[in-house]
C-alpha cells in the first residue's frame, strides 16, 4: 500500500477553523472520499490549533502518484485551504508497511464531534 499526508498549519487559521473543519469534513469531504477508486482509506487527523492533515493509503503507487500530482496543482484552491486560509505546508508520499485491524475492528464514519 501506498500513503500520502498532506498538512496544513492552523498556527495563523481564524478563530472557529477546527469546528469549521470538522464539520466540513463530516457533512462533505467523508462522503467524497468514501468508495474512490484506488483509495484504501483516508483518514483525517487534527491537533486543534496546531495542525490538520489529511493521511490517504492508496492501493498502488501509481494510484497515489496521480492523486498526489492533481491535489498539488489545486491544494492552494482546496476546501480545506480556503477554510484554513492558506495552502498545505507539505504534502508527502510514503510507503505503508503494515496495517493491523485491532480487536475493536476498523470503523469508518465521523470521529468525536
């Protein structure tokens, strides 16, 4: 499997931006997401106020590749940008090495409101 995080500081990011944020991601961008093609999962993490980022794991490496190359011509004009107010910090591919489904399963879906 192949991953792609994509960053954006919230150090500068208008008062709101992480309820913003996760109501964009609830209400829009999980529904986006869910069922691309090539796409094995996305996740999206925040630390409220410092940081937020999106963690994609694609099934190849070209499926990655092509996604990366398109979302860093238009990262600048994303949703998630014009909410921020500025484009990602970095955007950067890695390989995954293993992915453990705990005792718990993998729930997909909206993380604490």
């Amino acid at each position: 499997m192949y991953g792609l995080s994509v960053r954006w500081s919230l150090a500068e990011a208008p008062a709101g931006v992480d309820a913003a944020l996760r109501e964009y991601v609830h209400d829009t961008s999980l529904a986006k997401f869910s069922g691309m093609d090539g796409l094995r999962f996305k996740t999206w993490r925040t630390r409220p106020g410092e940081w937020f980022e999106g963690t994609y794991v694609f099934e190849t490496a070209a499926a990655r590749d092509t996604f990366a190359t398109w979302f860093a011509e238009v990262a600048a004009d994303s949703p998630g940008s014009k909410i921020i107010g500025s484009a990602p910090v970095f955007q950067e591919p890695f390989d995954v090495v293993a992915v453990a489904e705990g005792g718990s399963g993998f729930a997909a879906g909206p993380g604490p409101v």
